[in-house]
C-alpha cells in the first residue's frame, strides 16, 4: 500500500492538508487500530444520545450515579442485565422512559 499515495489523493478530495492522516494509514497498515466498542457501550451512548440527554441528565433519569453511567459508556464495566433490558426497550421505544420519569 502507497501511503503517500492514498493520502494525496485523500486530501485532493478533501481540498485541505489533514494533520495525522499519514500516521494513521500507517498504523491502519500496520494492523494497529483504535478504540474497541462493546455493543453495550454503544447502547448505553446510543440511548442516551437519542433522548437527547447529558450524561448527567440521563444518570439522574435512570437514578444511577453518573460515575456509572460513564463507566458503562467507556467501557470500564458492562450494565446489568435488567439495565440492559430497559435500554433495548428505551432504544425502540424512548417515549416509555420519558413518561415513566414525568
């Protein structure tokens, strides 16, 4: 793989240099990757993002400390099983958590 190569043509596309991408196709190359997301992570952000809400604002919905939440959400520990649940449930259907709340 050219690098240079990819990269110019990258940025042609783009219009503007971009910092980093050369790095980047490198270490893509050399089989190195960035950050892992388990699919819990991604559902607990993704709820979250969809209501609209801090992660603040969304511990206190929930009435979970938000030092939970965000370990949940990087990953640090997985939610419980019933967590779990509401959240698949809130993902389909966001209106029922709201109006539980209310």
């Amino acid at each position: 793989m050219d690098i240079d190569k990819i990269a110019n043509a990258i940025e042609s596309d783009a219009a503007m240099v971009l910092p980093g991408l050369r790095e980047s196709l490198t270490e893509m190359q050399a089989g190195a990757s960035g950050r892992h997301y388990t699919p819990e992570q991604l559902l607990v952000s993704s709820v979250r993002k969809q209501l609209g809400l801090s992660q603040q604002a969304f511990a206190d919905l929930i009435k979970t400390p938000v030092a939970t939440l965000r370990d949940w959400e990087q990953g640090r520990f997985p939610p419980p099983g019933a967590v779990l649940c509401l959240l698949q449930i809130t993902l389909k259907h966001p209106d029922v958590l709201l109006e539980l709340a209310a």
